[in-house]
C-alpha cells in the first residue's frame, strides 16, 4: 500500500493547511500514526519515499508547513516562526483526534517535533530527530540565510536540477543528476506559464534572518521531554548544523536513544539511506513493541 490522499486542516488565523494522509492497513490502524515534518524550505514531498516504504504498517501523515507546498501562504510573514508552525500542527491534532504520535522531523520539523512533545507529556511516543537539535550551528544557519528566499526560476527541471548540483553539490558529493532531479521535484513546482521555481512562499526567509530567531526559545527543556521516547538521531557526517559535540551531548540525554551519523553528507540525510531506513525499522519496532 503506497497510495496517499490528500487532506487539509484549518489554522487558528484561518489559513487552509494541507497533508498527505498514507493509511495503515486494517490490522495495524490501532498503531499510533507517524506525523512527518519537513525542514524550513521543504515540503510534504520530502518524505515521499520513506512514507511509501512505511504505509500499510504505519499511517503517515505528511505535512505543508504554511507556506509550503499545498498549504496556503500566510498574510503576516513573522507568523513563519516554530512556535506558530507548533500551533498549526496542535489544530492537526485536534482536527484528527490523535492523542499520540510518532514525530519524524527534518531541521525544523525536528525543533518542532521537540516542542511538541514538551507540550504534553506522552504524546509523541517516538522521534526521529534528522540532523537537527536544541543548539543550532551558527556557520550553518549563516549559509542557510544566504539562500533562503532567493527565488529563481528555470525553463526546465533538467536545469532547476543541475543548478542544484553545482550550490548543493557539498552536501550529497555522490548524487548523480538523477539523483538531482527526484530532489528539485521534491523541492520546485511547475508555474502555469511553464517555469519551474520553489514550492515556498520567499517571505518565510523574513523571521529566519533575524539573529537568534530560528527557534523563539531555549530548546533544551523541549528535548529532555523526549529523555524517556524512543528517539532516532541522524546526523549527515558533514552536518554544519548539528555539531558532533552537541550530538553527543544529547545522547547522554537519553535513556532511548540511538545515534546514526550518514558517511559523506552534509545538512540532511534525505532518509532514503540504507542506514537509516535500518535505523528507522529499529525504532518503529521498539514503538510497536511499546505501543
């Protein structure tokens, strides 16, 4: 079962959020459903190939942050900050009546998934935290604000994915121009007038640019709320946002934890690796043991 439908969910300001809903089979439906976050100028799409692997044996459920992707675009750029994106995903929840979940979240899908579970005790019953965690990398987030909300647009993916290559070729060395490809479409979206741009509205760079404003707040206390869940931490080997050292300091913070650093990669692991596809198997089994 790989299929998906789509489904949509109201803000608190009234912004209409859109997700992408993989069902479980009938004999696995009691599991709790896992709730995938993307990172700052990712989608839904970006979980497309784990989700497809997963569903069947686990609901997933795939969001747009506001934004991004199918979700609508926000009237007031400064609500593009965690602590709305924490409020949007608390109106998800009730719309879908979980009261637990499993939280898999890339760079600020994870900051997000650490909030949430800080929120409310026992809800998030698994984490997979990818490459992201309570201290930020300052050189990272510096190259980040380089490139966020630098719209460009390409007459071709072939190009929009070549592009790619040549500004992001540090962080996947080994990715041929296939691989480029399958990226820029999880990345772009094709204009009715025919060129190819990003699938996020460029005023989300506006909050991020401001120094210190990536999280709103100190997200330690948010990561020990997960001391007790069995969480997977990723980081990509040439990480310039998670730290080795901050890595390792989180795991002594967990009594659940497992550590997974992806060889030859930087700022993130795609989660199609063969590690960490291991690594997620492993988890979901400790969940589904628990649960």
């Amino acid at each position: 079962m790989t299929g998906y439908t789509d489904g949509f969910w109201w803000s608190n300001d009234g912004l209409r959020l859109h997700y992408r809903d993989y069902p479980a089979s009938a004999e696995y439906r009691e599991r709790p459903p896992i709730i995938c976050i993307p990172g700052l100028t990712r989608n839904a799409r970006d979980f497309e190939g784990l989700a497809a692997r997963l569903a069947g044996q686990w609901r997933v459920i795939c969001v747009d942050l506001r934004g991004r992707g199918e979700s609508a675009y926000a009237n007031d750029p400064m609500s593009y900050v965690p602590l709305t994106y924490v409020q949007d995903m608390e109106a998800l929840l009730r719309d879908l009546k979980l009261s637990k979940f499993v939280g898999f979240g890339t760079s600020l899908g994870g900051i997000i998934t650490m909030l949430l579970a800080s929120t409310r005790p026992g809800r998030v019953v698994g984490a997979l935290l990818n490459d992201v965690g309570p201290e930020l990398n300052p050189d990272g987030l510096a190259r980040i604000r380089e490139y966020v909300g630098q719209g460009r647009s390409y007459p071709t993916w072939m190009h929009a994915a070549r592009d790619l290559g040549e500004n992001q070729g540090g962080v996947y060395p080994d990715f041929t121009v296939a691989d480029w490809l399958i990226i820029a479409k999880r990345l772009m979206k094709l204009t009715p007038g025919g060129r190819i741009i990003y699938d996020y509205d460029m005023k989300i760079a506006e909050p991020f640019r401001i120094p210190g404003g990536e999280a709103g707040v100190d997200l330690w206390p948010a990561f020990g709320a997960l001391r007790q869940t069995p969480t997977l931490l990723l980081r990509g080997e040439d990480s310039d946002i998670l730290s080795a050292h901050a890595a390792e300091k989180m795991m002594t913070g967990l009594e659940r934890g497992e550590f997974i650093e992806v060889p030859g990669i930087g700022h993130a692991p795609t989660l199609d690796e063969k590690p960490v596809l291991a690594g997620v198997e492993r988890l979901l089994l400790q969940i589904a043991a628990r649960e």
